[in-house]
C-alpha cells in the first residue's frame, strides 16, 4: 500500500511538471509589463482603438531618391504595400533609405511599421515611377 502511495505521489508530480500552463506575461507596443490588478487588465492607451484612419499612395519619381511617404501627419502605425504593376523593389527606411539598408518590398508585398508620424517614413525605388499605398490609423 505504501508503494502505491508513492508511485500515486510521483505520478502526480510529474503530471505536473508535464501540463503546467506556461508562463506569459502580458506588454505593451513596446514591450514594456502591463499591470494586471485585481483580475482586471490595466488597459494603457495603447491597446485603444484608432479614432479614424488615413489612406494614399505614393509614388519615386526619380529612382535612387528617398521620398517621405506622406506630409506630417500623426499616426499609431501605417501599413506599406508596393504596388502589384511596380517593376523592381521598394525600399522603405528613414530619410535616406537606399536599396542596400531598406526594408525590401517586392512587388504587392506590405510591411506594418508601428511610427507616430507618416513623414518619418521613406520610400525609395529601383526604377523611376514604382509606388506604394498605404493605410495608417490615427491616434
């Protein structure tokens, strides 16, 4: 009898140890804890909705030219799609994104850059006249 208690303890212990439920933890857009109080999650501004959203296009003129993407404009996050009848990549970074450090986006490829203002996100192309669209919500 005294066997089967242990072999029950032992059981149960490794059964444990199999099915515990992992560890989480909850963050923020930039990955910073929120605080779960009293079983109620402490929602930050960041997990709100966007009051509205903002859409366009835009185009590289020149080939090798960096290009904001949009006019000052306050923002949560944007997603940038290259248009499907582009004829080479888009390159999407900073004020001088080139086609060695930007983000490559083949043709109808998107990317989704969480920035507060669409004027500090670039374009550049391979060849003159290739374009994105994009969709960003508004704060």
């Amino acid at each position: 009898m005294k066997k089967l208690i242990i072999l029950i303890v032992v059981l149960l212990m490794l059964y444990s140890v199999v099915y515990a439920a992992p560890a989480f933890q909850i963050v923020d857009g930039s990955g910073n804890p929120v605080a779960v109080t009293s079983n109620t999650l402490d929602t930050n501004s960041d997990l709100n909705p966007a009051s509205s959203i903002v859409s366009g296009s835009k185009s590289v003129t020149i080939a090798g030219t960096a290009v904001a993407l949009a006019s000052s404009t306050a923002i949560r996050s944007v997603k940038v799609k290259a248009y499907y009848g582009n004829k080479a990549n888009i390159y999407v970074g900073t004020t001088s994104v080139t086609s060695v450090d930007g983000y490559i986006l083949a043709t109808g490829v998107e990317v989704t850059i969480d920035v507060d203002n669409l004027a500090d996100v670039y374009i550049n192309a391979a060849i003159n006249n290739d374009s994105v669209t994009y969709l960003a919500s508004i704060p």
